[in-house]
C-alpha cells in the first residue's frame, strides 16, 4: 500500500491528507513549525492575555470544498453559520452606514429594494456584476468595472479582499471564479462562516484529531530540509533525524509555500512575487454580533478595510498591505483605531486611547493575484518527480489564494496520486 509523505500541515496539506486517509492510504504529516495551521491558526497572545487569529478569515456558505472539509472533520458545531446573507458597511468618509443584503434565490431581485443594495446606486448597475463573471482574458479588475458608487462601495472592497491585490492589477477572471460561486448563486451561497472560538479549534484541531483517528502520524518540528531525487522520482526525504527513504510505491505531496518549493524541487516555476496582509488585534469587549448581527463590518474610505468583532477583542485586516507593512507597529495601529472606533459607534473618548494591540504582518501572505504571477502557477503533477504532487493555494485552482483554494489543492493532490 502506498505511504505518502505529505509536507506542510497548512489547510492545503491537511486537506490531502484526509483525502488519502479517506482511501485508505498510509500517511505521515510532516510540519516545519511547532504548530500546524499554517496561516490559518490561532495561539495565546500572552501581552494581550487571550487567543487571537493569526489572520482574519471569511467563509461563505458557497466555499463547497471547505464545506465538505468541515462536514469531514466535524467540524460543524464550531462555526457560526448566518441564517441570510448580510454585508455591513460604512462610509468613514460620510459616517454613512447600509448593508447589501442578497435574497436566498439565483434570481437577484434584492437589487430593485433600496433597502438591499448600495445607497443611490441603481438596479442596472449591477449587471456588470454578471459581465464581470464572463471574463476570461488578463483584464484588470479596474479594466473591468466602470467607475462609480457600486464600484467604491461594494465591488472594490470584494475584489481587494478576495484577491489580496490592488484592482489596478488584480486578475479579473480570479475575481470571476469567485463571484460564480457565491454573489451569483444567489443569498444562500453569501452566508458567512465565522469560527465560535478560533480558527484553529474550528479548522485545525479537528483535522488534526480525525487523521490521528484514521492512523496518520503528525510529526511537528519536522522540517524536511532536501528531497533526494533519482531518475525523476523522489527517494528519499532529509529530516531532523536523519534521513527517511521511501519505498518503490511511496509518494509525497510538496504543500509548502511556494519560496520553499521551489529551493526543495529546483526547476519548479512557481509565483514569484507576493503581498502583504495587516492584521490588527485590539483589546476591547465589544458586542460579539457586531453591527448588524453580522460579526464583522466592511469599511471603505479609511485605512482598515474590515473589522470583526471577537471574543476580548477587534480584529482588523489590511489587504493588499506592501504599502504598509514596513511602518512602525505603533503607527499602523494609531491609523486603524479610529477607524475601528467609527465603525463600532464607540464614544470619542474610546476614540483618543489607543487600547493594547498587537500587529500581525504577513509579508508574503499570498501571491500576487496578476496575470504575471498566474502562468507561474503550477498543476499538481509536475514532470520534475514522478511520484509526486504539489498542494497550495498558490498551485493552479482556478480561484485566488484563499482557504477554499488551498482546501481544493490538497484534493487535486490527493487525487493526482491516486493514478500510481
């Protein structure tokens, strides 16, 4: 029976692990780290006396794959799963406030309600909603869109957060591929998925306990520093204790980021360029339903770009951060808590203290959602070793690096293995 070596216990990697595990395969999981999650977990944050996310992260009911993936793991029970679709906002510019509410059913009469949509926005608006889900080509998402309240209000918010890339070069049809999925499926494919405590009780830990129940071994602090390779085929893996050779039926599925690929299987085209994302966790109790009930609130016209409110505390992120991430932590802070405060209607003397914090910068968060980068992005099989298979959100999904692009990896992985 084959035994798989699966490097890297990110999303990407745990997910091809319990697909193999799920066929009845052999597998040891193998994380560089002392924790698994990747950039999908949580930890004690002893300054600030609590458990945060390392990052903040929106599920959709739409996202299938990471659905299926909790369904799996049973995992259910953790999320808080919206009853409607509702996206809070507000103007911080205009101290304006609305909510884009879709309707359950594929027929979008939400956008003839004022109420549902946009302020001063009207229903034709939105059909380049439908043009931009037919895109193809290397258009830019701001090549895309025609200019005006939806764009700034609505379209350009979504488009930085589910592409982590500035609309002036982001990939249209990566924000396509999205929109199919969710907004154009209607309301009951918008409902956020909010972990209860952290993501990594809701994504990891789980899957963590399924594998072990299914016999897999998770070896953390295991970081495999070299592949032997042999007329095209993996040989043998180089860890802390030396090095592990792989039988004739053995494989590997490579779930690592790309930079790390790329130095263990030389030849590899991989995305080469990346950006950041800011996370910014304050200390501060505030109503774990946020505003509107949704537990988050998008905000446009400032400096944070959405807020969600947590158990002890806010969490902010930053999308699209290289123009950022190289400022004081302090000052990152003192521009988004104003911000924050607005958002949550907090009284002015909330306003003027800056509550502890902590700033979390991932500088190579994700590649950079371009048409440069997305040629570089590999499939799963990759001629360089024949009994291997490549897993990440930055491989060739057909969506932007996200959790239900790295959840799709590791099944394309899983089952590209599945033909030795």
């Amino acid at each position: 029976m084959m035994h798989v070596h699966v490097i890297g216990a990110g999303l990407a990697g745990l997910s091809a692990a319990l697909s193999l595990t799920a066929d009845g395969r052999s597998v040891t999981v193998h994380e560089a780290g002392p924790a698994a999650g990747g950039r999908c977990r949580s930890y004690l944050d002893k300054e600030l006396g609590l458990r945060i996310d390392n990052g903040n992260h929106l599920l959709l009911s739409g996202n299938s794959a990471a659905r299926s993936y909790i369904v799996e793991i049973a995992a259910t029970k953790a999320f808080n799963i919206a009853s409607r679709a509702i996206f809070p906002f507000i103007d911080l510019g205009t101290g304006e406030r609305w909510s884009v509410r879709p309707n359950d059913g594929r027929i979008p009469w939400w956008i003839f309600s004022t109420s549902r949509r946009v302020p001063a926005t009207r229903p034709s608006d939105y059909l380049q909603i439908a043009r931009i889900a037919r895109i193809r080509g290397d258009a830019s998402v701001a090549d895309s869109m025609r200019p005006g309240r939806l764009y700034r209000q609505l379209l350009e918010p979504i488009a930085i957060a589910a592409l982590n890339t500035a609309p002036r070069q982001g990939l249209a049809r990566l924000l396509a591929a999205v929109m199919r999925e969710t907004l154009l499926r209607g309301g009951q494919a918008c409902r956020p998925m909010l972990p209860k405590a952290g993501l990594s009780e809701a994504l990891i830990d789980p899957a963590l306990a399924m594998l072990q129940a299914r016999g897999a071994e998770i070896r953390l602090n295991s970081r495999i520093a070299a592949l032997t390779m042999q007329d095209a085929r993996i040989t043998a893996l180089r860890s802390p204790n030396g090095p592990i050779a792989l039988d004739a039926d053995d494989a590997v599925v490579l779930a690592v980021p790309p930079w790390v690929a790329v130095d263990l299987l030389p030849g590899l085209i991989a995305p080469d360029a990346f950006e950041a994302i800011l996370n910014i966790h304050f200390l501060h109790s505030a109503d774990p339903a946020g505003p509107a009930g949704a537990g988050f609130i998008g905000l446009t016209s400032g400096t944070a770009e959405w807020v969600f409110t947590k158990p002890g505390h806010v969490s902010v992120t930053i999308s699209a951060a290289n123009r950022m991430v190289d400022q004081p932590a302090s000052t990152i802070a003192s521009l988004v808590w104003p911000n924050v405060a607005d958002a949550l209607g907090l009284h002015p003397s909330v306003k003027q203290t800056l509550p502890p914090h902590r700033v979390v910068k991932e500088r190579r968060a994700t590649f950079a959602a371009t048409a440069q980068q997305e040629v570089r992005r590999p499939k799963a099989r990759t001629p360089l070793a024949s009994n291997l298979a490549l897993a990440g959100d930055w491989t060739d999904t057909g969506l932007p690096a996200t959790i239900e692009g790295a959840i799709r990896s590791g099944r394309s992985a899983a089952d590209a293995l599945r033909g030795l």
